[in-house]
C-alpha cells in the first residue's frame, strides 16, 4: 500500500542543484513528509522532513505544495557524494514507533 | 563518536546454526529498531522497541527474538538460520518514538 510515489531514477550533473520530486496525494493532515537517504553499502541517513511548511537545513531544502500532496527535495550544490538512494516517507506523528516504511526511492546518480 | 553501532559487520554461517547480532546507541535513545534489506534492496520494520519492551513484531518469524538488556542495546538472536536470512540488518534508534532514526552501518549476513 504505497503512500508515495517517486522516479526510480535521475541524473543531475555535479555542482548543479538536484531536484527530486514525491508524489504523496493522500497524505492526511496529521502526516509529515520525512526524506531519508541510502548511499551504497551504509545504513540510511535522515535528510529533513516537514509538515507544511518549507524547510531548510545544512543538507537540502523541502519544498511542500500548498495542497500537501506532493514534495520536493532539493540538494543546491550537488556533490558525487551525493550519489544514492532517496526515500521519501510520510507517517504520522508520533507514528515512528512503528517503524518506517520504505519504499523503492530514487537513484540519484550525481554526473561528474 | 558512532551514535549506532553494530557487530559484526559481516556473519558468514552454515544452514542450521543461530546466530546473534549486537546493537548499540550512545544517543540516549528510548526507542530501537531492527530494520531487514533483502536482495532486492527493498528495507522493512522487523521489530520496535521502546524502553525495553517491544511495540511491533512485524510478521517475523519466532526463529528471530530481539533481546534489549538496557535501553542502549538491542540485540537481534536468529536461531535455525536459513538461506533466505541471507540480507543486511539494520539497528536504527529515535527518542520517543519519533520519526527521525538514526541508522547503523548494518551487518551483512550470508547463509550457506
């Protein structure tokens, strides 16, 4: 029961601002928006997460529809480093305890 | 300072023996979990602790049995290991539940 959908894979060129979309149409008023990444061969790495508001921290900005049901994760200057796997999750708060549930995420391969 | 850590990194073991793998988090963290990444890449919830008591069991079998001596630790016993255990294990930690987890570098475990 996927509660969002993204691509499976993208490119960006190194130095450029990546952009990677979250389609999350039934996200309820209670869900955040969390983004979690996999670079290969570690353990995921939380990102930022947001409820409706935009958000920005040292790692990426998110940018949320005013109708919650999509998302954007931007990362402004992107590194070969950057190259992973990202999962965008919505759960409700609190609803952690539980577990989180990851889906396919996007392969984001950073081009030199 | 490693805020989650696992042993061992890599368990190679025959069909039929049991198996524990250790988990440890300096955060001071109330909640622990156990997260499997199949071949597949895809990453599921196998079990939720908080303070020592478990919260989700997520249709694991009973060969698997976490143990949490303390709220630092939480250790994940496999007794009759089979082939399909094969997959890398993930310890995460959250204060309260929360849906910000933070991640182990996970052990890769084969069955022969």
């Amino acid at each position: 029961d996927a509660k969002t959908t993204q691509p499976t894979s993208m490119d960006c060129a190194e130095g450029r601002a990546a952009n990677l979309p979250c389609n999350h149409s039934t996200i309820s008023g209670n869900e955040y928006v969390y983004w979690y990444r996999q670079i290969h061969s570690q353990g995921p790495q939380y990102i930022i997460h947001g409820l409706k508001n935009n958000e920005t921290n040292e790692m990426a900005s998110l940018i949320i529809t005013e109708d919650r049901k999509s998302s954007t994760l931007i990362l402004p200057h992107a590194t070969l480093r950057d190259t992973a796997v990202y999962y965008c999750i919505v759960v409700a708060s609190g609803g952690g305890a539980d577990g989180l549930t990851f889906g396919k995420g996007t392969h984001l391969i950073i081009q030199p | 300072d490693t805020a989650v850590s696992q042993t061992p990194k890599y368990l190679v073991t025959q069909m039929g023996n049991d198996k524990s793998i250790k988990c440890e988090q300096n955060l001071g963290h109330d909640t622990m979990y156990w997260y499997k990444q199949d071949s597949k890449k895809f990453l599921k919830i196998m079990f939720s602790y908080n303070n020592k008591e478990l919260i989700i069991n997520e249709t694991v079998p009973n060969r698997f049995s976490p143990k949490s001596p303390d709220k630092a630790h939480l250790n994940l016993h496999i007794n009759s290991l089979e082939l399909g255990d094969s997959a890398v294990y993930f310890c995460a930690s959250s204060q309260g539940g929360l849906e910000t987890q933070y991640f182990g570098p996970g052990t890769r475990l084969l069955v022969l």
